[in-house]
C-alpha cells in the first residue's frame, strides 16, 4: 500500500471527519515548555557505578528556581511520561 502522509500543525487542521486525530511529538511538549514557560525538563539515563546494576532512568527539569531530579524509573517512556507530568505541576503552581 502506498500512503501518502501530508504533516499538519494542530491549529491549520480543518477536516471535519473525525477520522483524524493529530498530537504533539514529546520533543515537541518538550520544546513548547522550554519556549513558552523557561522550563528544560528531559529524561535522563542514570549509569551505574558497576556494570552489575542495571541501568536506570529519571528526569532533570531546569528553571529559574534551580534544577530539580526525580527518582528512578525502570524505562524510557516512565521516566519521559514523569517529567511531562512534572512539568504541568510546575506550570499549574507558577499560575
């Protein structure tokens, strides 16, 4: 099958027949915290010291107020899903 995928912004999407739905990338989430709110939130891998622990992943927001750095998480995606979850906090206290 040969598809014919055309990239459209959220706000210049006007079709009507609810067969589409578009979102954000979370580089995109990331960027538009950074651009519109001054905040630097990314996940991070956390190394261990010794190759017998297995590798582990956190967050690091950055922002006027200091840097701030989560606890573990067991994945990627847990740890990416975390720091978008903290960034909304941040921005929902700041307002």
């Amino acid at each position: 099958m040969d598809y014919n995928f055309k990239t459209q912004k959220n706000s210049d999407f006007k079709d009507e027949s609810n067969y589409w739905l578009t979102r954000p990338m979370y580089c995109q989430v990331f960027d538009w915290f950074k651009e519109n709110h001054q905040l630097y939130g990314r996940p991070s891998i956390d190394y261990s010291l010794t190759c017998d622990e297995p590798i582990q992943f956190c967050f690091i927001i950055d922002d006027s107020d200091g840097m701030e750095e989560s606890a573990n998480y067991t994945t990627w995606e847990e740890a990416e899903l975390a720091c978008l979850n903290k960034l909304i906090e941040v921005v929902k206290k700041k307002q």
